[in-house]
C-alpha cells in the first residue's frame, strides 16, 4: 500500500507517526511544505521538513517540540554576542549541522529534494518506510502583512518566521503571500507519488501556511483532483481553534472562518471542484456533519487529538473507514 500525505511540521509529523502506526505494511510519502524556510546566518533553514524528519526519528525535543533533544547552543550564544541579527530565532548546535549540510548541497547546485533525501537516510536510515519530499524545490515563502502603527502606511511586510516567532503571531493580520508559488513547480516525484497513491491524505496540518502552499504549487491541487486514490482530510481545528499554532490569526486573513467545517469546505468537495473525498472533523464538532454533507462533502466526526501515535492512528483509520451514516469506505 502507497500513501501519499500532504503535511507541515508539529502537527503533520504526530499526524505521519499515526499513518504509520496505522497501517504497518505501508510506504508513505510525506510531501511537506516548504514555504516557512527562510535563510538565517547565511544557512538555509527549512523548519517543517527538519520537524518532519527529527520528529519520525525519534530525535525531536519532545518538550520545545521543534529541534533537536540533547541540544546545545554555543553557536547561538557566540552570534548574540556579536549582535549578528536575527536574534530571535534560535539555532541549536546539533541542528546547525543540518543547516550547513544542505547549504552546502544547495550551494553545490543539488536540489532541495536531493538534499532532504540526504538527510532523511541520515535520521530514518536507508530502508524506512518514509519518503520525504518539499513540496516544491524552487524558492516559496510565506510572507504576512501585518499592520504596524510605526510604519507611514500603518502596515509592514515580514516573513512567516518573523511573523511567528519574534512576533508571536500578536499584530492584526491584513493578508498572506506565499512569494514565488505561481512560478514553482512539484519537486521531482510529488506528481507521480499522487497518482500511484492508493490513499491521499491531509494531516490537521495549518491550512495557510502548510497545506495552502503544497495545494498551491502549481500542478498539485490538480495532481490530487486526479489523483486515483480517495483523499481522505483532517481538521487541526477543534471547537473553533487550533490544537496549537497560529492558524486562528491567519484563517480571517484568507477569508476562512475558524471552524472545522469552514476549513474543510475550503479544501472543498472533490465532486464540487476540491481536494476532498471526506472530512474527518472532531467530536465536539459534531454538529457540523450536516453542514458539511448539505455542501456535498462527506464528513465524519471522531476524537481528533494526536496524543498518541496510536490514537491518532485510530482516527485515521476510523476516518479512512467512514461513518455509521452509510458513508461507504474508501480504502482498505
Ligand atoms: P507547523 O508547521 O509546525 O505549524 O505544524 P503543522 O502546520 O503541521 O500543524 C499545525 C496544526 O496542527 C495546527 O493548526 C494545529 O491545530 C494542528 N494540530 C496540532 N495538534 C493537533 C492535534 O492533536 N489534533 C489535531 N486534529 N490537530 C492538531
Ligand atoms: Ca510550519
């Protein structure tokens, strides 16, 4: 069995560890997004794909949730002491090796995909079970317009991380960028992953900033349209907020309400135009079925958080299943 899942980083990551954990015999391909990296201290940074790959191998702080458990930060310390900006993004010294090994790799002209392999056979060994792919190898960036009282026209452009970490996601947002999509194209392997797939699946993921962007390369939402495979999506919404992250300042920002079947009826139905098979909301949101399934857009609901690898490979396979409302399963 080939799936293919379409993730960010916090949540995309406990998310894969469920597909996983649920079905055992499985090769997965994570296409993940590439639209928070950024370039810091002249290293070429990509979050998700680095929370993606420490975080399936078992190495992710589990208490910071990003980087690297056992980690130091001497590198960090010495910048600081220099004033080198940024300040504000921290860099441990054992994930810093990953950073110069992939701007060495880019540099050399090796593509982004090429790289990922790379340092995913590192972390997950040569015969795991995972194949990460960035959505794209051309340069996308998620930039946030947000207002600022100190700027003449009362507003100022800063990129996803700055937005996020130095500002934790606190000014009024006016609109979101992902700079460079309309001109990127899939990384090698994406199109052909969606059309081998015999299940597609969106982990609860950010649907602006880590979602958006991997439909919004170029060729993929159709690739997954036409995808034979059922696609089968996942709210991070529940009871009108995210598990964690920001997606309630930036859901607004695209015109989407915070809500579980407001974000699913933005993937939208695949008979009516979308991505979406079915839309797995979670329990307490259950009063939002027959919203969904009035737009055409067939939806379960069932606990959603992702404690456990095992409890999320629950809802998966509950969601790939389907409903006791004669929803038919999708795959086996
Ligand atoms: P990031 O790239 O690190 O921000 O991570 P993602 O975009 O992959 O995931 C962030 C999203 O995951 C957020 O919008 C959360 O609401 C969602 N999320 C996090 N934990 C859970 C959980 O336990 N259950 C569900 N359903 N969603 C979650
Ligand atoms: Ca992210």
């Amino acid at each position: 069995m080939q799936i293919v899942v379409l993730a960010g980083g916090v949540g995309g990551s406990r998310f894969v560890r469920g597909v996983l954990a649920a079905y055992p015999q499985a090769r997965v391909t994570v296409v993940g997004n590439t639209a928070d990296d950024i370039t810091m201290h002249g290293l070429r940074i990509c979050p998700d794909l680095d929370t993606m790959t420490y975080a399936l191998a078992g190495a992710i702080d589990p208490d910071r949730g990003w980087g690297l458990a056992d980690e130091g930060w001497r590198v960090m310390e010495e910048l600081r002491a220099h004033q080198a900006e940024p300040t504000w993004f921290n860099l441990g010294d054992r994930d810093i090796a990953t950073h110069l090994l992939r701007t060495q790799m880019l540099a050399a002209g090796h593509p982004l995909s090429e790289v990922t392999r790379v340092l995913a056979r590192r972390w997950l060994g040569a015969d795991s079970r995972v194949e990460l792919l960035p959505m794209t190898d051309d340069r996308v960036e998620t930039h946030v317009r947000v207002a600022d009282p100190h700027s003449p026209s009362g507003e100022r452009v800063v990129h996803f991380q700055e937005f996020w970490v130095r500002l934790h996601a606190e000014p009024p947002v006016l609109g979101v960028a992902q700079v460079g999509i309309e001109r990127a194209t899939p990384a090698e392997g994406v199109l052909a992953a969606l059309a081998a797939a015999d299940l597609v699946l969106l982990a609860p993921s950010n649907p602006v900033v880590s979602i958006g962007p991997v439909l919004g390369v170029p060729g993929v939402r159709e690739a997954v349209r036409s995808a034979p495979a059922p696609v089968v999506g996942f709210s991070g919404i529940l009871s009108g907020r995210p598990v964690l992250g920001m997606a309630d300042k930036l859901l607004p920002a695209v015109g989407v309400e915070v809500d579980a079947a407001a974000v699913g009826l933005h993937y939208g139905a695949r008979s009516a135009g979308g991505v979406l098979d079915r839309w797995v909301v979670d329990s307490a949101d259950a009063a939002s079925l027959a919203r969904l399934r009035g737009s055409g857009l067939a939806a379960l609901a069932h606990p959603l958080l992702m404690t456990t690898p095992e409890l999320t490979a629950e809802f998966i396979r509950a969601g790939v299943a389907g409903g006791p409302d004669g929803d038919r399963a999708l795959a086996s």
